[in-house]
C-alpha cells in the first residue's frame, strides 16, 4: 500500500494555483524556517506542486507518489479549490489511504459554516468546502484562518499573525503544542536566534544607557556606544544567518554591515557561512528594477547565443485568472544591471510561451499563447516591434533564420541578425532542419514540401495519398502513408521522388528520427516498433512492445538507444530499446528520459527522479518527486532539475549525484544553460531569477589550473604549486594562469614541501631529504630519510628542523639550519620521552615545532610531554614529561601561535586538539573534532580541522560556517596564505580548493555576488538608526 511508504516529506500542500500560489508559497517558506536548527536549511520537508492540472486531468503518478510519501496534508480552502478539478482529487486520495486526523484545513477565501445540530457543515453555505469533504468530520475541526493575507508584507514570520498562523499548523507536523513550538523556535539556531533575541534587548538597553550617558557626562558615551555597535553587529550577524535560505543576496549584505559594524565573532562567522555557502555556484541574481512591475511569476526562459543576454517572461497554459497578462518580457544584461521591460504595443497579449534571440542578441522572438510572434529589436532604449507574424515558429541551428507564418498565410523567413525579411514560402511550416539550411513544410495542396532557406527553391513530395509522422531525415523524406497509416515510403528530399515503400503490421501511431537522419522508427497500433534505414527503406530491427496511451518514440542525441513512452493507468511509462537490435533494456515510471554524452547514463524524469545507468538500468542515484522542469547542457555534461531545489547532476561523473544548489530567491520554475554550458539560469515566482557557475556548483572554491599530479605541494604564496611531471622533473605552475616554469636539477623526487618563504623546497630524493635552492638550482642541505624523521620551518621560513633518531641509543636530537645556507644553528638532544604503557607493538616518535622567528622549538610525545627550548642557549624553558596510559593521547603535530604563548597540540586517535601552556603543560582550552588534525592561520586567529574540512574562531572555539569538504574528502595539504586572505587545500585527487577566509576578502566576494545594497524598506527593518553607508563601497 502506498501509504505504507516511508515518508519523503512532512506536508503536502493541497491548493488551487489561481489565486493562492502566492500565499502557499509563503505559507512552505515559512514551514521551512520555524523553529529551524542552524545547522539545517529546512525545519520540514514540505511538499508544493507548482504545476498547474488541466481540467478533469486525472491524478499524475508523481503527485499520487509525493501524497503517499507525505506525514499530513494541508489543503487551502477557497471557492477556487471547490471549482478546481485537483484538490477535490488530492483529498479524495488522502481519505482513501490515510487518515483525516492527519489534514489539516487553511481557508483562503469563501466561507466556512458549521452546523452543530447536524454534526457537519452546512454545504449551502460553506462557499470554501469542496463537496469531497462532506461528511468527514464529525466533531467542528479547527482551521486557520488566512483570508487577510492578501499583502505580501502580511505573509513573512515577523507579522505576528502570520507567525500565529504557521505555528498552529507546523506545531503537529513537529509532534509539539502551539505554546512549546514557540519555545523551540526561540531555543532553536541557538547561535543565531540567542544571539538575536539578545542584541535586540540589548538593543533597547544601549540606547537607552547611551542617552543617559549624553544627558548626564559624555565620559561613557564612547563606550556605550562601543557597546550598541557590537550588539548590532551580532543582531544583523543572526539575521544574515536566517535570510540564507530565501534571501542569500540580502544576507550576504547583512553579514557585511555585521562586519562593518563592529568585528565580532558572529559577524566574522556570518560572513563565512553566507559567502562560503554562495560560492556553491552562485553568479548573481538578476533584478527587477524598483517599481517597476513584478510578475505574477516567469516560467519562459531564454539566453542569447553569445551568451550576453538572457530573456524571461510569465506563461501558463492553465489560463491567467487572478493574474496579469500583458505580455511583459523581462531582459537583462548577464553582465548586471535591472531588467529592461518589454512591452507588447497591442491591447490583447496572452502569456509569452516561447523566446529566442537571434546570433547576436539583438532582436529577439517571443511567441504568445495565442500564437502571436513578435520581433523585438533590443538595440533601441525603448526596444522596438519591428515584425508580427503568427506561430508556428522555429529557428536554424545557429540562430540567423527564424521561419514563422505570415497573418495572410505562408511562410515567412526573418534574418534575426538585421530584423528584415529574407523571403516568402506558400504552405504552413512543420519545422527547419537542425542539420541543413532547409525548412519542412507542406504547400497550399497540402502535400509535404521542403524549401531552401537561402534561395526560392522548393521540392514537393510526390503523394498521391493520406500521410502523417512525416519527417525530414537527410537526403529523405520518410512518413507513415495510406488511409490507416498502414505503411512507410521514403522520398528525395531534392527531386520530391518516391525511393521505396514498405508495409506496416498496424496503423502507425507514433514515430522519431535518429539525429543524423540515417534511421527512422515507428510504433504502429498493434504493438510493433519497427526501424528502417531512411536511406533505402531496409528493416534493421523489429520488436513486440505494445503501446499504452499517448505513445511517443525518441532517439538518444547519439542514436545509440530509442525510448518508447507511453502512459498505463495514469501513470507515465518509459521504456529504452537498444536502436541497434530493438532488444528491452529496461523499463521505468517516469515523464520523460533526459540523456547527456557518452550513452553512459541518463535521468529518468519521474517519482522519484532517477540517474539511471543506461546499459542495466540501475540506479545511480535518485531525488525528490518534485522536478518540473529539466535542462540538458549543450555538450551532454549536466541535467539540471528545478523543483523544490534547482538540482545539477554531472552525467560524467565516475558516480554521479544530484547536487542542490544554493541561493534560490523564491520558488524556481525553469532553468537552462547558456550555450557555453558553464552557466545555469533559472526564473520563478514573483519574478525570481538566478544564475550559477556550474562548475562551482559542482565543485565549490576548485583552482581549475592545478596540474593534478602527484607528488605536489602549495606555496603560501596562494599562486603557486610545484610538483613533479611524469618524467619525475620538478616544475612549477602558476595557478592564475596555468603555465609551468621547471625547476632545473631536482628530478626523481617522491614528495614536495615548500619553505613559507617560497624561495626553497623539500624533497624526498631517494632515501633523503634534499634542502634545494630555487634561485641558485642546488642543494643547500641534504640528510637521510629514515623512520621517525621529523623536520619543521619556522614561520618566517628561515630555519628548519630535523629531529633524527640515534639507532644506537634510540634517543632523538633536533638539529636547527639556516635556510638560506644549510648551516646548523644549534644542536638539541631531546628528553627520552617515556613510551604509552599500552602500546607494544610499535614506538611512538616525537613530533617538533619551531616559533615564527625559529628562535624557539618544541617538541611533544603526547598531550602530556612536551618541553620547549630557546634555540640561542640551547636552554631549556619548561614542560613536562607524564607517561600517559592511552596511546590515544599521543601527538600527531605541535604548533607554536603566532605570539608564542600557547602551543596548539593535536592527537588524532582521540580527536583533540588542545591549546597548552607551555610552561606548565596545563591545557588552557580543548577542541574534540575530526580526525584531530589542525592548522592554524598567520594571525592565529583561525583554525581549521580535519574530518570534515572545517574553520573555528581560535577565541571562541565555535565552527565558522559549514564544513567546507565532505568528511570522506581529507586533503593531504592544507596551508592558509602568508597573508591571511585565503585557505587552501590539496585533495587526494591532487585538486586545489582555495576559499578565502579574512574578512575583507569575504566582503569582496559578497558584494560581487549581491551585485546591490540594501533597498529603503531593508535599512528601515534591520538598521533604522544606522548611518547608511552602503555596504560594498569602501569606507574611510
């Protein structure tokens, strides 16, 4: 039973698209944000249709599947419900196979009216009540009443009505009373609602102190006033935090005021998790221009061929009751900018359907529901008509030739480079061929004809008889013919001669052509899927598959597989046929099969979406019920799905998933690719619109120059790699550019280290280590690799350590050179640090540090034996020796901070990293986390652990943002840059990843992606008494 699904979502939310999308809408955002733990984007999983059903439509299988998959179902109640043909059905499946304690009732509009003494409502008077819903409850159910949320500033969490509202109806869905659900939604983000709830009382305190202080002495002003910066720096770092998901542009805003407030750790920590989380992919946000109009909501989108424009505009086949259709098309700039508006100069304009620029981007076709085309020029301020005509429409391949039909009738052929009108064809058109200059037609005597774009030329079929599926394929015109369809011919498609004909076992009732033209196949009735050469009419394969309603047959983009799609009960069927022998590789429940490049694999469009592998059929990977709409990039690589999440896969992938991309303004409805395929564009509700970067999307802070080869080791410097090529020499790339300089002398080396200064190397030459001189291409110092082998740099990069074990004593020696010139600089023996009581099969080696100037070392055994020494002297300074128990406490590194104060000790069986006095070995502040590993930054300010990848403020000890790898994904070097700007990593798949992390560097990447300020209405809610400096121009 379906019911008996595990659940997929919390809600479903029953309701009828006009006119309540708007208010569903942000009834889901709100249950997504209630009581939200922090580190979750979503509280509930909620589940919106934002499809719209025709009329007496049956149930689709993936709405039936996401009912199934749901805990609760909240229908929104209006007379618009009543007349819809959906809900009624929603419900209906609700009652059949789950229970009414589990809807939940929101009325909209109309009127609810319960009649006691009848145990039910009155139907007569009950405007709101569908008729499914008679009867069902015998005791008076409580509903929220949402029929004053007409205004969009009615419909957000801080109206306290709202907020009422929402918490009445997700208080169940969360197992918890109204009252305790308030309480939760206070103790939930903890570090950002306390920290909120706080400033603002703090908020009230200050200014208030801050005016006492200025009627009664100025001495304590300044600090009050230090005092309200900081607590308005953390209230706009909490709200930056709770705008991410819904509002990444204005969070990443807020989270820069934070900082330009007062430099608190939470402001720090909100600019990382916002900049950090856009750098998943997230280009900018095209907008609207203040007041200007907005659109109820755009689904038809389009970008130029050149990739610099990109066009959108509202469409709903449903109608537009209860919302503007005036035709309106959006255009941006890809490079910023507001939106330009087009408007259409006649009085009736239904919904834009279609867009498409021409080469260039400067004129641009838009197609309505009424089948009116328009040719706007884009170079004008205001755009320009400059040509009406009639649907159908199609382009050529390169966009230069757009064939339309003329209001008279014919065909007319518009250049979409200059605007003007090439020519006219008599007939109607079919479409233009992809793979030629030539157009697909049939002429006023209804016979097939094919034109040639560039010159009069016209080829008409010579049938004498009925015809359908007709398709230009190559030199051929093959179509299903007779009074039944009942047979195939092929004609030239240059002399309108009939080539051969061939008998079909039925009536022909779907049929594809394979992209190259060289294969036609057809479904006839009686459930036989035939292939022919198009060629000379040759049956290559032949199989039994019996067709269900609306069959549909398609090729692969490389011809390799056919899909035969048809629908059984309801319910979307897809079945792959290998094209060469017609065998069944496999069937699935799904919409539609999306493929990429190599044949490898493709995604199944259903409930769920599935990434299935096409020779076996097995799923990769699968997502939600809730994809509507799909895009294909140009060269076959990525499929993206816009649904609840805009979802990228890349078919490429060695196992390939469905990756969630962030910074959804509102509700997506439709994506594409720009023609490069590097960028995704989506629209949606109210005007949304966003772009990504898909290879960010996909692998977030990637340095694309990185050689990937192996050994290789960052510089501090952040713009440089060395490693070692194929040949086992020694080079070295620049990472902005990508190009290579050799390093001369060094080859045969096993594993690379650079110096902090960037001037020398250390490499693993054989069974030594090699101190090699960039500038002079020599070796400044040499010793044996043998186990237990320890060596350090000094912070500045002028001294390097090597601590060695004596094979006749056991005991270890540290010997401090100078860089420059290999000369020892001091000679230190170290204690004989006492082994773990439990560990025998094995000897636990020290680990060594020196301080930033080298004028200090220290070295540790575990967390409980560490001495450090002046190098100078030779003096020791204090530590201690505890013989630990556990051979979990040993150390895997030691750090001096940059001050020298503290030594930061990481042991890695325990997953710890303490913070040691060094004087008295007392741990002044510990972190459990990881794998235990740590990194400290130039400053000391930040640490960044392993297991996952993951930045901590070193004063507070709390986490910055989101772990920044995968846990799976330890990288083998981690080095933040000598200034400070930016972390880095080495992966194991010798890929660098590079984030920055100092504040100023965040607030570039923040504004470059807001790509805006703060609007009137944003400075009057968060700073109303600020001093509004913008927050993307630097301040004195």
């Amino acid at each position: 039973m379906r019911g008996s699904e595990e659940s997929r979502y919390d809600a479903f939310l029953s309701y009828a698209w006009e006119p309540d999308a708007p208010l569903v809408a942000a009834v889901r955002d709100a249950l997504h944000r209630l009581a939200r733990p922090w580190y979750r984007l979503r509280a509930l999983r909620v589940f919106r249709d934002a499809s719209s059903l025709a009329a007496n439509s049956a149930l689709d299988p993936a709405i039936e599947d996401a009912l199934a998959a749901s805990r609760c179902l909240i229908v929104f109640l209006s007379p618009s419900a009543v007349r819809s043909s959906w809900v009624p059905q929603e419900i209906d499946y609700w009652l059949r196979h789950k229970s009414v304690d589990s809807l939940r009732l929101v009325l909209t509009g109309g009127d609810l009216v319960w009649d006691a003494s009848a145990r039910g409502f009155d139907m007569e008077r009950s405007t709101a009540l569908p008729a499914v819903l008679r009867g069902v409850h015998r005791h008076r159910p409580l509903y929220v009443d949402l029929r004053w949320a007409h205004a969009e500033d009615q419909r957000v969490l801080r109206n306290d009505d709202f907020h009422r509202s929402v918490v009445q109806l997700a208080a169940p869905l969360h197992g918890k009373q109204p009252d305790e659900l308030y309480g939760e939604d206070v103790r939930q983000h903890r570090r950002t609602r306390q920290v909120s709830a706080a400033a603002v009382i703090a908020l009230a305190v200050l200014a208030a102190s801050t005016a006492v202080a200025a009627v009664i002495a100025g001495l304590r002003a300044e600090e009050a006033l230090a005092n309200l910066r900081q607590a308005t720096s953390r209230y706009l770092a909490s709200q930056a935090l709770a705008d991410r998901e819904g509002n990444l542009d204005r969070a990443l805003l807020l989270a820069v005021h934070a900082w330009r407030t007062a430099r608190t750790a939470a402001a720090r920590s909100s600019l990382v998790t916002v900049v950090h989380e856009a750098m998943r992919g997230v280009v900018g946000f095209p907008r609207i221009r203040p007041g200007d109009p907005v659109p109820f909501h755009l689904l038809t989108l389009a970008i130029s061929p050149d990739g610099r424009r990109m066009a959108a505009s509202r469409y709903s086949e449903g109608g537009d009751a209860g919302a503007p259709a005036d035709g309106r098309v959006y255009v941006w700039e890809l490079a910023g900018g507001d939106a330009r508006i087009l408007r259409s100069p006649f009085e009736r304009v239904q919904n834009v359907k279609r867009l498409i620029f021409g080469p260039d981007g400067r004129h641009l076709v838009a197609e309505d529901l009424d089948g009116q085309v328009l040719l706007w020029d884009l170079a004008g301020d205001p755009a320009r008509v400059v040509r009406t005509a009639q649907a159908p429409l199609d382009v050529t391949a390169d966009h230069h030739i757009a064939a339309v039909s003329s209001a008279g009738g014919g065909v007319v052929l518009l250049d979409l480079v200059s605007g003007g009108e090439l020519g006219r064809r008599a007939g109607t058109l079919f479409e233009v061929d992809r793979r030629s200059e030539r157009a697909f037609g049939k002429d006023p005597s209804e016979r097939p004809v094919v034109w040639d774009l560039r010159s009069s030329r016209a080829v008409k079929m010579k049938v004498a008889t009925q015809y359908g599926f007709a398709e230009l394929a190559g030199d051929r015109v093959v179509m299903a013919t007779g009074r039944d369809l009942t047979s195939l011919a092929g004609y030239d498609a240059t002399t309108g001669e009939r080539r051969w004909r061939a008998g079909l076992p039925g009536r022909a009732v779907a049929a594809a052509v394979s992209s190259d033209g060289g294969r036609f196949a057809v479904w006839t009735a009686n459930g036989t899927v035939i292939l022919v050469a198009t060629k000379d009419g040759t049956v290559t394969g032949r199989a039994r598959h019996a067709p269900g309603q609306d069959p549909r047959l398609s090729f692969s983009p490389s011809g390799r597989f056919l899909v035969a799609a048809d629908s059984r009960d309801s319910t979307g069927r897809q079945t792959l046929l290998d094209a060469r022998t017609v065998r069944v590789r496999w069937t699935k429940r799904g919409e539609e099969v999306i493929f990429g490049s190599g044949d490898k694999v493709a995604v199944v469009r259903g409930s769920p979406v599935q990434v299935t592998d096409l020779m076996t059929g097995d799923v990769i990977a699968s997502g939600e019920a809730d994809a509507w709409s799909a895009a294909v990039s140009p060269d076959g690589r990525h499929v993206a799905l816009a649904g609840d999440d805009v979802r990228l896969i890349d078919l490429t992938a060695p196992e390939p998933r469905l990756v969630s991309l962030p910074g959804e303004p509102s509700t997506i409805y439709t994506v594409t690719f720009d023609p490069s395929g590097r960028r995704l564009a989506g629209v949606g509700i109210g005007g949304a619109a966003v772009v990504w970067d898909v290879a960010a999307a996909l692998r977030p802070a990637d340095v694309p120059t990185a050689p990937r080869k192996k050994p290789s080791a960052l510089s501090s410097d952040g713009v440089t790699l060395v490693y070692a090529d194929d040949s086992r020499q020694v080079r070295r790339r620049d990472l902005r550019d990508g190009k290579d300089l050799p390093i001369p002398g060094l080859s045969e080396v096993s594993g690379l280290r650079i110096s902090p200064t960037g001037t020398h190397l250390l490499a693993s030459v054989g069974s030594s280590y090699v101190l090699w001189s960039i500038a002079q291409a020599a070796a400044v110092l040499r010793f044996p690799y043998e186990l237990g082998t320890e060596t350090a740099f000094s912070g500045n990069g002028r001294r390097l350590a090597v601590a060695r074990r004596d094979a006749n004593t056991g005991r270890y020696t540290v010997t401090v050179h100078e860089v420059g010139s290999g000369a020892v600089v001091a000679t230190i023996p170290l204690p004989d640090f006492a082994q773990p009581t439990d560990l025998t099969s094995a000897l636990a080696y020290p680990v060594i540090a020196l301080d930033e100037t080298g004028g200090r070392l220290a070295a540790s055994l575990s967390t409980r034996q560490i001495r450090t020494w002046e190098i100078a002297s030779g003096a020791p300074e204090g530590g201690c020796d505890t013989r630990v128990d556990d051979y979990t406490l040993l150390s895997g590194s030691v750090q001096f901070t940059p001050d020298g104060r503290t030594l930061v000790v990481s042991a890695p069986d325990s997953e710890t990293i303490s913070f040691v006095d060094p004087a008295s070995c007392a741990v002044r502040r510990s972190l459990t986390t990881g794998n235990g590993k740590a990194t400290l930054s130039p400053d000391g300010t930040l640490l960044i652990t392993e297991s996952p990848l993951r930045l901590w403020d070193t004063q507070t000890l709390e986490p910055l943002g989101e772990p920044l790898l995968p846990p799976e994904t330890d990288p083998d070097q981690i080095v933040f840059t000598a200034d400070g700007s930016s972390v880095m990593a080495l992966t194991a798949d010798r890929s660098v990843r590079r984030w920055p992390v100092a504040p100023e560097a965040l607030i570039r990447q923040a504004c470059a992606v807001a790509g805006r300020e703060l609007t009137t209405e944003e400075w009057d809610r968060f700073l109303p008494q600020g001093d509004r400096q913008p927050a993307c121009t630097p301040r004195p």
